[in-house]
C-alpha cells in the first residue's frame, strides 16, 4: 500500500521538510498515524534533531502534519493500492 499527499492543499515546504515528510510517509504505511522519533529522523536526514523538531512543529501549525497521543499523520493523503 502507497499514500499519496495532494498537493494542491500542501503549502510551501523546505527541502528538510519534504524529507521528514517522505519519512514519516514510509513509516506510516497503512496506519494512519506513527510514532516516529526525532532521533531517528535526524540520523536519517544527517541533520540536528533541533531541526527535526522545529520542521514538524512548523508543519504541525500550518496543517500538514497533525499530532495525536505522540505519533504523527500527514494530512490530506490518499491510500492507493
């Protein structure tokens, strides 16, 4: 199973964004939300966990990531098959 995020409602994202995003998306699969860690993010990305953290509370505010009971879902998306 894939999901597909619907671009036409994404806002103006930074590359480090796209790329927790694409994260978050593998790890999330068919649940519609996951418990990713910033750590593991930040070693992914080779980048400071700080980031990790300010991107995901940034897309968190502007809708694209949505929080609940520690995991995290993309909003908009699609499953296909």
């Amino acid at each position: 199973m894939t999901r597909a995020i619907k671009i036409e409602n994404l806002p103006p994202l930074d590359d480090t964004s796209v790329q927790i995003l694409r994260i978050i998306a593998l790890k999330q699969g068919e649940n519609d939300s996951v418990y990713v860690s910033y750590a593991t993010i930040a070693k992914s990305l080779n980048i400071a966990r700080g980031a990790v953290s300010s991107s995901v509370k940034r897309m968190i505010t502007r809708g694209v990531l949505k929080a609940e009971n520690g995991k995290l879902s993309i909003q908009d998306t699609v499953k296909l098959n």
